[in-house]
C-alpha cells in the first residue's frame, strides 16, 4: 500500500471517491484492477450485443418474413434508437445516479431484453423447427408473437444504449489523470477499450454468426443472454475497488442558468478581459467533488455577459456572501492549444473519414466487378459470383483502419473535452453521431429503392443483388463521404480545444495554466 512520508494513505487527486464517497485511496481502489475488469466486462457485453445485431436482419427475412429493404430499414432504425438512449443514459448518469449505479440497472435490461428474445425465439418465433436457415423460411406469426419481438429488441436497444456510454467513461474514471503513472494507463485504456469491443464483436460475428446462419437463432441468442449475464456478474465484483465522481446535477439547469443571466444583462457593457468576470472561490470550485474549472477564452464572448456582477449583484454578495445561480456561472467556454503528443482527436478524425471514402471506392469496385463475374441465368443462385471473396479483404481492412481511426479518436475527443460534470454526456454525443448515421442510412436506403425501382426495374438494392447495382450505391457513399469530410474539415478549423485548470493550481489565478487533456 502506497503512503505518504507521515505513513498516511495517498489518495488520488482527481477528485475521485470510493463506494463509500471518501477519497479514494490510490492503492486500494481504481488503476487496473478495476480496469480489466471493465474491459473484460465491454468485451462480453458487445459480444452479446452483436450477437443480436449482426444478423437482425438475416433474421428479419428469414424468421419474420421481411424483405431486404425492409428488413435493412428496421435495422437501422433499432441500431439507431440504441444510440439515442445513450443521451438518456449519459444524463442520468452525469446528473443523479452517477457512472456505477446506472452501468449496473442498464445493464441488467439489457440480459431481461436478451433473455426474453431468447424466450420467444425458442417457444414460438422459430416455427416450425429447424426454420431459419438459408433454404427453409419459418411461418407467419400473430401481432402478439410480433409485439413481444419488438419489445424484446427495444429492451436490448434501451439497455446496451444506456450503458455504453458510461462504461467507457466509468473505465477512464479508474485512473487519476494528475498523477503521470495513472494518467498515461488513462490514454491506453481507451485503446484497450476498443480492443475489447472488436473482440467481442468477432466472436459474434464468427462464432455465433455460424450458428445463426444455419438456423439455431435461439441457440445463439442464448449464448448472447448468458454472455450478458456474465459481464454484469464480473462488473458487479469489482464493486469495492472502483473509483467514482459524484453526479453534479441537471447539465440542463446549468446551462439555462447562463443563457437567462447573459441574457437579463444584454445591455450591460462588456470587460476587456476575463480577468474581470466573476468567478467562484477557488475553494469552492476544488472542493466541488473535484470539479476543474474550465479557463476563460476569448469564444462565444455573448455568454461572459452571465459572469458580469452588476452594482446590485455586488451589494447582494456583500449582504448574503453567495450569489443566486441563475444570475453568475463560470462561461462555458474554449481556447485553441496545440497537442505535443503527434496527431491530435481531430486529425485522428480526418483521417478516420479520407481511409472510410478510400473503403466506399474500393467496395464499388469489387461490386462491380462482381457483377461482372455472376451467375444471373441461374434461378437458385441469388447473389452468387465466380469472383474470390478474398477481393472483399482490402475494403474491410479499408474500413477496420477507418475505425481505429474514428472510434478511438472520437472517444477520447469527447471524454477529454467535456467539462468534468459532463463527461458520460461527451460519450453519449459520440453514440449520438452514430445514431445520426443509421438514422441517415435508413432514409438514404429508402430514396435509393425508390428513385431506382421507378419504371418496372429491379432497383439498386433488390433481393438478389446480381440483378441490382449495390456498386453505385457504395459509390454514393462515397461521394456522400467526401462531402462530410469538406464539412467536416471546416468545423474542425472553427474549433478550439478547451483547456482545464488543474485541480493543484486552482489557488493561483495568475500562475499555472492547469492541465491539457488532450492527447
């Protein structure tokens, strides 16, 4: 056990708590321990996730009797609903339950969603038996056995989006970033994490994509409710050692506090400089569950109008030495600092998008040369072509490096950006980007089958897609890319990074500029 030269236990400096909210001693809570755990738990949770996901929609067609379109549609509206109950997770969590609480009930529906659409797959969905597979399609099904499908799905969707997250946050809350050791573990964790989630998902996509193919749905939605069951078992253990950071209330209040008060002083003739805004005591403000203030910049210079104290807020101070809420907040604000570890979050980003146009061109280029090889004569043969499927290789190593790029990127984009009652909120904003996609997926698939089905043809996206051109719309995707990247590019010039003052520096205004999370 780490102590100190007077023999007194070393806490961490963060802020952090234990279980108990004392300070969370360094030796006894958090770093690793906690961490592996974490991500052992991410990687049987995404496993039991993609598990369900991955082949929903063969599911779709083969169990509930949708076509591809259709079927490609509900799944992007579900993949998309997961990760909008992320904002509804990451609130929660940031504002009343705090990381751990919220992992654990989230969590829990999500195995009570598995472990219904385990149930109703094995007792009547999968009917007759042995159906499912890729030549015998199951039989109709009543509003309620449909009904409960649904349900089940939606309780998934609700308990994976809930938990994502904050179990990515709650796993960077393991290790105290102003300590140099715990603070360089916290980088790496991110990738860890992302190492978790990939594994989990190829297991799935392998193993339990085997079974699933070939018709054992319930077999595999089994194994996804009992992998569920067990990372919430593992996640529960390692309830002693982990490190927590109190709830800091509604952000929603908070923000709306600053827009009335800028708001009640438009008149009011602004400072040169932050040096005459209004701040919290610098006791207060480390004190606050070890909460950084986020230093004043020259950004979104409307909002300093909130930190102005008038004659009358000042002889209100004097009188009752505290200030209403909704008249003074700190401005949440930005400023520009270059990384001096290489590529910054938003590099990192761009290059993410360059590498995923780069897989778009080179999954059109494949299709179309698919077409070229494919068996259209015979009538048995949906989708069949002489072509390897090894020229498929290149495009998802296109897409797997585009991931690394943009997932890990995005996550520690948004964990080191967002201010400290805000940060399960910063990572359900990175899920929201993702939810936005499949969202927009879902409309684009729907005008594309509508646009090219128009006079009797078969569409870009038929049944049997030798008859289609799923090559031009891989090559949309990639227009529709290259304009995200020009979009993109020109919001990343207009943003500046924000940059915290250390919790150690707090007493000293004029010194230390505090800690630069960026990577």
């Amino acid at each position: 056990m780490k102590k100190n030269v007077k023999g007194q236990e070393i806490c961490t400096l963060d802020g952090s708590v234990d279980k108990h909210g004392r300070p969370a001693v360094r030796g006894k809570t958090g770093a690793w321990f906690a961490g592996i755990l974490i991500l052992v738990n991410q990687g049987l949770a995404t496993l039991a996730f993609f598990g369900v996901g991955v082949n929903l929609v063969l599911f779709l067609t083969r169990v509930i009797g949708q076509d591809n379109a259709e079927a490609a549609n509900s799944v992007s509206k579900w993949t998309g609903t997961v990760y909008i109950f992320s904002l509804l997770g990451a609130f929660l969590s940031d504002s009343y339950w705090g990381r751990y609480k919220t992992c654990a009930i989230f969590q829990a529906i999500f195995v009570l969603g598995l472990v219904s659409l385990s149930l109703s797959s094995y007792i009547f969905l999968v009917k007759p038996d042995g159906c499912g597979d890729e030549e015998t399609p199951c039989g109709s099904h009543s509003t309620v056995q449909i009904g409960l499908f649904y349900l089940s799905i939606y309780l998934i969707a609700l308990g994976n989006g809930g938990y994502q997250p904050n179990i990515a946050t709650f796993g960077a809350d393991q290790f105290d970033e102003e300590d140099p050791k715990e603070g360089h573990s916290k980088v790496a964790f991110f990738s860890y994490f992302y190492l978790a989630l990939n594994l989990g998902s190829l297991f799935s996509n392998t193993i339990l994509g085997y079974f699933e193919d070939k018709g054992m749905w319930a077999l595999g939605f089994w194994a996804s409710a009992g992998s569920a069951t067990l990372a919430l078992g593992l996640f529960l253990v390692g309830t002693p050692r982990y490190r927590h950071f109190t709830p800091k209330g509604n952000p929603l209040s908070r923000f709306c506090q600053v827009v009335v008060a800028a708001s009640r002083k438009w008149k009011v003739e602004m400072p040169q400089n932050g040096y005459d805004l209004y701040e919290v005591d610098d006791g207060k403000a480390c004190s606050n569950n070890g909460s950084r203030k986020i230093l004043h910049t020259q950004g979104f210079k409307f909002l300093d109008r909130a930190a102005i104290i008038t004659s009358k807020e000042c002889t209100d101070l004097q009188d009752k030495g505290s200030h209403n809420p909704w008249r003074v907040l700190d401005p949440v604000v930005a400023s520009l600092r270059k990384s001096p570890k290489g590529l910054t979050e938003l590099q990192r980003m761009g290059i993410g998008l360059i590498i995923a146009i780069m897989a778009m061109v080179a999954s059109g280029t494949v299709e179309h040369f698919r077409l070229k090889y494919a068996s259209k004569t015979c009538a048995n043969c949906d989708g069949s072509s002489s072509l390897s499927i090894f020229w498929q290789v290149p495009q998802y190593v296109l897409v797997g490096a585009s991931e690394v790029f943009m997932y890990v990127g995005q996550l520690e984009f948004f964990n080191s950006q967002a201010p400290d009652g805000l940060k399960s909120f910063g990572s359900a904003l990175c899920m929201t980007s993702i939810s936005l996609g499949n969202y927009v997926s879902s409309l684009l698939v729907t005008i594309v089958m509508k646009i090219s089905t128009k006079d009797e043809m078969p569409g870009w996206i038929p049944g049997n897609l030798n008859r289609g051109h799923l090559d031009n719309f891989y090559f949309l995707l990639a227009v529709l890319t290259a304009a995200d990247f020009v979009v993109y590019i020109i919001c990343a010039k207009w943003y500046k990074y924000i940059k915290f003052q250390g919790i150690n520096s707090m007493g000293d205004k004029n010194g230390s500029q505090g800690n630069d999370l960026r990577v």
